[in-house]
C-alpha cells in the first residue's frame, strides 16, 4: 500500500486490511504470530487508531486473525471463513477467469415451461398471483387513451417521461437526488444491465462479481468477451471488499457488477456501511459499479435497504432496476442511472435498440402515479417474507441434517448448500421426473463449484403442494447422502 | 480468380466481371482497347457464352466498356459512372474505412421534436394520420383479454407464438418456407440487426453497406468496433455486385448489411436476379447476409418484392423486419429470421435483452390474424406512392435545374442531390429558423461526403404546408446557388 494511494477515510481501513492479508499469505505474518498492536500500526502508518481498529475487525470478521483478551490480535492457525448454523459459508473462489460450456444446462432448465403439472422452484420472480393485474389493466387502458395516437408513436430515446419522473419520485424513498433527466429506460433490468457493461469494458477486460452469480450475469459477461472475477461473498454481507481492495490495488478490475441487495442466488445484503466504503474504494480507484437493484423494493425489514447509488457522489455507479420481479415481468420495463456514463448508454440504446414502448412504459408511470405500488409492494413483501419462512422451515425440517439454507432479508431466493456428495445436476434431473425444477448450484459460477448446491425460488405460494414436494425433495436427498457409517454426520460451525 | 473458385452459375458472371474490371484499373486493359471476343473468352475460360455476355453487360452497365455495333466491347475513355435523368448518379466510395464522429449532427438532427410548429421531413416513418389506430387499439384490449395474466407473465425467449406464426403466414406471399420455429421477436428491427450483427462478426472485422447508408447502420457497426466498405450503390438496382465479388474474392469482407428492398436513403431495389446472384456469391464465399427488410411491404408496384431470404437455401440469410414503419413504430414489434445464425441470435437476445414484451407482440399478431394489416397496408401504399410523386413533382419544379431527385418504387425515402457547391449541413441550420427540419447527406456516410445531398421522408401528408415548404425550400436553395456565369448550367447526363 502506498500511504498516497489512500483516499476518503471510508474505505482506508480496506487497504490496511488488503496489506496484512497479503502478508499473512505470503508467510510473513504466520500462524500463531501476534500482530503489532493497534497503537504501533497506527504511529507506523499515520492512520488513526479506528481505522486500523476498523481493519483488524474486518481480518477477524474473515477468520484470519483472531483476538486473545488483554493481549492483542493472533493469526490464526485454520484460515477457515465464519460460517452461520444454517447457512452456507462464503465462498473463497479461485479468481481464475475461465470459460465453461453449462450452456446446455442452462437452456434445459429454464426451457422448462410454466404448466399445472410443473412446479418451478427454478423461476425467480413473482407468481402471477401475487400481481395486482386487474389495476394494471387500468393502467395500460390509460395509457393508451392518454399518449398521443394511443402509443403508436415514438417515445424519446430517453424513454417516457411519466414513467421517468415517477422512477425518480420513488427513489426518493432512499434519499435519492436523481431527476428524470438521470435515468434512461430499457427493455427489463437484462438490457439496462448489458447496456451498462457495454458502456464501461471493452472485450479482454475483467469484471469483479459475487460468487456465487446469477448466470446471467455470467453469461452477459462472456458474450461481451470479458473476463469474470468471483469474489468470495459472504451470505449475510455480501462481497468480500479486503479481496475486492486488494485486486484494485493491483489494477485488475475495469468494472465491477454486484446486487448489493438481496443479491441472486445467495440472498445477501450489504450493510449500509460496506456500501459507502464500496463507493469510496471505488471513487478511489475510478472504477465504474454496475449496480443490479432488481430485489431492493422488496426487502423483509422497515425499510428499504438503500442501493449503492445513494452514496455516489462522482457518478461511478450505474444504477439499474426493473418492475419484472415485482409488477409485470412480460411488460419488460427497466431503467437505469448511468451515472457520468449517461451518454454511453443512451449511444448504445439508440443504435442496439432504439426508442422502448409507449404502452407498457406509460401503464408502469400511471399505476407508480396512483401510490398503488407503495401499497402492492406492502402486501408482496409480508406474503414473500412469509413464504420464505415456510419453505426454510420444510427445508431444515425435511432435507438431511447437513443441509444449510440462507436467510434472506429480502427477495425471492433460497439458497440451499448439501452435503459436498451430492451433485445438483443429477439431483435437477432425477427431480424432472416427480415434475419439480429446480436451479442447480452450477449453473452460479464459470468454475465448476456448487455442484452441491442449489437455487429455489419462494415466489410460488406456498400451498400443500409445495410442502409434499420440498418434503419429497428431503426423502430423496437422504435416499442419495453417504452411508453414515463411512461419512461421519456433519457438524454445524457456529460461530458468534 | 481461380476456376475451381466459381460456384453456381448465377453469380460466375460476377467473377469475370470483377477479374476484367481489375485489369481495366490496373491498366493491362487500356482505353480504347478491344476487350477479347465473347466467344474467345468463353473457349479460354471454359465458361458459356452467356456468362460471358452477363459479364461484359455488367461492365457497360457501370460505364468501363462499351459496345460498337458490328465490331465488340472497348474499354471506355472516362469511367464515368452512368446517370439517369433526375436521379443521383451512382457513388464510387474511396473503400477506406475510417471513423468520423457526425454524431453531434446526427443527435440534432433526430433530438428535434414533433411539434405543430415543425415540419419533420427527416423523420423516415409514417404520419400517424397513415395509421390503422382504432383496430390497433381493439388488437391491444383483445391481447390483453386473450394472454395468460394478462401479459403480465413471460413470453417464450423466441417470441410471442400468435406473432410469430402471423408473420410466417404473411410470408408466404413472398415465397417463403419459414415457420415459426425459424423466427425470433426483437424490439424493433434495430435490435434484430444489432444482434444479428453481433452474432455474424467479432470486433475488427469488415462488414459491406449500401453507400450511401442509413446512419443507424454506420453508428451500430462502429459501436461494434467494425471496419466499414462502402459499397457503390446503384440508385435503381442497387449494390455492385462485381464491386463486391472483388472484395469477396480478396476475403476482404465477413458480413454484408444491405437494405435490398427499397433501401435508405436513395430507395433503390435489388432485382430478383441479382438477389438470387447475390444470394449464391455470398453462398459461395460463406458470408452472411444481414437483410433488412424494413420497408419491403411498401412497394408501389403490384407486387411485393422477394427479400435475398427467398433465395437462401443454406442460411446464410438473416432476414430482419419490423412493423415500425407500417403500423405502430411505437409498439417496437420487429423480428429476425437469423438462418443459422438461431441459436447463435437467441443467446444474444437472451443475455442482453431478456423475453420480449407480451401485450404488443400479441396485439400485432391479432391485427396480422383478422386480414386488417393487408387491406391497411393497400391503403398506405397508394397513398405513400401518390405522396411520392407530389413531393418528386414539386422538388423538381421547386428546386434549381441542376437538382437530381431518386425515383424510389416503394418505402418512404426521397434522396435529392443538389449542386456540389450547396452544404446541406448548413442548409439544415438554415431551414430550422423556418420550422423545417431535413436529414442532411453528411449522415449516410462515414466518410466526409454527400454533403450536398439530403434525405426527405415523404411520410408526412402532402398538403399547402408541406408543398410551401418545398417551394420555400427550392427559393432558398436558388438563392445559395454559385453564380451563373462562373458555373455552366448542369445538364443531365442521359444513358439508355
């Protein structure tokens, strides 16, 4: 670290940590070793006692230090990462960008379609139930008697104002400052998403994203010739920013792509803090974020948690959202804040894509103007709060004792972590028989990891036939663990 | 060229064409020299006399030999280029690729908004007096009663089905084979031709374009890091086609874009014989061709033309269309045809775009299934081919003598090229403090020409205003014209 290249106070303690953490890789630090103590490290590196206090926290939070009482801070002999009674441990991912073909997997999976017989665990949205369709009707007749020649025209290339405006009146929810003017509407969060990464990479460059990832993040980022960075992500907290400090350190991230809310699959959520250090960090290092805030009206909690974009104050974030996880998933509407990369995206959604819909735009602006959304999202959140319950309790209750399951704050994703012997493509495939799909862990990495794990959404109400297929799923997960007497049952790591 | 290297006999014609055409520039066939006979060239070749003929046609079609009764074919003195009376003469394009930015120009030309003050001739759509909006409206509420939840759910990645289908059905009348298996939805037909292009090329790699082109072509190619060969284009039969079996030949180009029915700007359509030529060099070469068919249901002639598509026994084809410009360009319903290019145009569309909006789709698959869209599509095209000889019949009575007007035979585009000494980007200043608003040549090139051209749509009435307008705008043009007794008055060069 050089003491030049530390920035806002913010993100400061991530550098010191990024340092002590190489060292303990290398060896310089080993196991055992007392680290200097948090007076001298803050005289030797002209920083104040809290940040070097902020990034011992941060090591022991990692489990690679640990503190000893009126004594100091010891490495530790097992780097083990924390993980929680029932969920699963952050991923430590080899950062090696590498391409694999799950293609066929992936097409498989979600070609499977919507019928009675079929139970889609593996969809992650909302099921049509749970839409206010009938008020959304209304919405579109509006909108075609009140846009010029009924929506047959061309809307501005910025998009619809009304829908642009009422964007904008929402995010003041998270203290947002942004006008219509800052936004630009796309077809769904998909393109908002490829349009940004468009705009900040070219092809050869490396993205950081979680791990595990939505696939289509994955996939986007291949076809656009990009390398991918996993970083190791905790379940709680999301993104593991001493690794993601230490890889801008060294300059290999050109952009980074996280859902810092209730992100998919693995449902976490980011503090308010480890945003605003992000931010910083990033605003340090002039790295765009490309932040996917699909999930964030969608939160179990008070209040909405606040996108990454509530603390930018440079333009590095490109703030991108849709109503397809919690509206109208076949309207296709989205948006983004391109931050200072406006004009980029509007280049790019001129000549890739053109002017979006009027109708369908014009519908989503009416109904957010009528205060109905505040009040749909009310109901969606308790209903999806407690299907979430619900699915969790049948899974802890069913599944083989070694199973952990993640607990979202928010969203619509269960992310379940089996017994290492288990492999979720065989399990997905043997599933079809009994007409249940689900999402298997492989599909969330380039790397083949998670090959035990796998993706459920709780967007389906659940109903009696949900509980005696989760049930089934337990029976033929214990039909498929390890002889016990060869695999010692699994204990549960707990930790504070 | 090598013999092994001629393919089907459609396009060999096309081979010795390009060989002797090279030997004229390279000036190992002299002006005022003999060409070989028909039949010793065809005993030499081993190709039939006709080929031979076809060739030595070609040539004298693009003014490097001509026929002296009783005698044979001599290179000509001047290889001058032929022009028709009223019309633009053809443009030989310097093949240089090379990245200009006009995009200032172009964002002021399109930023300018409908008003009542303002006369958009630059806007290259239909009025919206033109459309069928009360059946539309019908098509949408049926749409929404008909789909499951009301279109709020997703339609399947390739497209809304009732869609897809009515498109093929419609297809039949051109000839085709396609069903809907063979056929994906986009958001328009930008995005078709953004994915397809994706799909056809890598970054660095030569595509061929009509010249001159439609802007949006020229902005997609260079935001997908394409090299760009601007192809002489003739304002009647369209791309040279021994112009582009030279490149072809030197492997010099990895995609075609062209606009064979009724292309933008000069409105020029492609023969059924050079299409099925066209179709079968491109075979034999394996490139792919990008066919944009925006405008091809618009034809004032009895018949609508065949796309290259009808043609394509092998996929080379990508066969792109829209609805844009006949019925809603603000619904954005367009489609690809991609060959098989499917799978390669379905990744694309899923990882950047996502599932294409439900409601639209659907309302024009109804409007398509009741017949409406034949009978409205009558409609539009007498009125657009009585609009188009109002506008070419007051420009030519308007505009000073030497004023050169395309004859377009269907879609919505007039090409004017004036007096080289006019700038038609100052003239487009000019006329915005008359309310009037043109498309200048400047943007239909990357390279810095046609700027004394400028494109006019025809989509709007043709009533006292727009007929003043014009005559306004042959007043202003008069008055910018170099002095007479510098500059001869132009005569029309007249060719059979």
């Amino acid at each position: 670290m050089k003491s030049d290249a530390v920035g806002p106070p913010a993100h400061k303690y991530l550098v010191v940590a990024a340092q002590l953490e190489q060292q303990i890789q290398q060896g310089l630090l080993q196991t055992g070793q007392k680290l200097p103590s948090v007076r001298t490290l803050s005289q030797e590196m002209k920083l104040s006692i809290s940040t070097i206090l902020q990034a011992y926290y941060a090591l022991e939070s990692r489990g690679l230090v640990e503190a000893q009482p009126q004594s100091g801070y010891y490495v530790r002999g097992e780097h083990r990462a924390s993980a929680l009674p029932g969920r699963p441990a952050p991923h430590r991912v080899p950062a090696v960008p590498r391409e694999e073909d799950v293609d066929s997997l992936l097409a498989q999976v979600f070609e499977q379609v919507a019928t009675p017989d079929r139970l889609l665990f593996s969809q992650g949205g909302p099921s049509p139930a749970l839409l206010p369709i009938t008020k959304l009707n209304k919405a579109l007749l509006q909108a075609q008697r009140e846009l010029p020649h009924a929506g047959t025209s061309y809307e501005p290339l910025q998009g619809n104002l009304l829908l642009r405006r009422q964007i904008a009146r929402y995010a003041l929810f998270w203290g947002s400052t942004l006008t219509h003017e800052d936004l630009v509407t796309t077809e769904g969060c998909t393109s908002a998403l490829a349009f940004c990464l468009t705009a900040v990479t070219k092809p050869g460059d490396t993205i950081a994203v979680e791990s595990p990832v939505y696939f289509g993040v994955l996939q986007l980022a291949l076809s656009l010739g990009l390398q991918l960075l996993e970083l190791p992500t905790d379940p709680v907290t999301g993104v593991d920013l001493v690794a993601l400090a230490q890889h801008l350190e060294q300059g290999q991230v050109q952009a980074c792509l996280f859902t810092p809310n209730f992100s998919n699959p693995i449902g976490c959520c980011m503090p308010d803090e480890h945003k605003q250090q992000l931010v910083h960090l990033l605003e340090h290092y002039q790295v765009p974020l490309i932040e996917d805030d699909l999930f964030g009206d969608l939160h179990f909690g008070a209040h909405r948690p606040k996108p990454c974009k509530a603390y930018d104050r440079q333009g590095w974030v490109l703030w991108c959202s849709s109503v397809s996880k919690t509206l109208a998933p076949g309207y296709r509407v989205g948006w983004v804040a391109p931050g200072h990369y406006l004009e980029a995206v509007l280049r790019l959604k001129k000549c890739r894509a053109g002017r979006s819909p009027a109708l369908t735009q014009q519908a989503v602006g009416n109904f957010l103007a009528t205060g109905r959304y505040e009040l749909h999202l009310r109901r969606l959140r308790q209903t999806l709060a407690l299907n979430c319950a619900r699915y969790q309790q049948t899974i802890l209750a069913s599944f083989p004792p070694d199973t952990k399951v993640s607990q979202p704050l928010g969203g619509f994703l269960l992310w379940v972590e089996l017994n290492r012997e288990i492999d979720t493509t065989q399990f997905y495939h043997a599933l079809l028989d009994h007409q249940i799909v689900i999402a298997p862990g492989r599909l969330f990495s380039i790397q083949p990891q998670y090959t035990h794990c796998l993706r459920l959404s709780y967007g389906l109400p659940f109903d009696e036939r949900v509980e005696q297929s989760l049930q089934l799923m337990g029976r033929l997960l214990k039909d498929r663990m390890p002889e016990p007497e060869l695999y010692p049952e699994a204990t549960l790591v707990i930790e504070a």
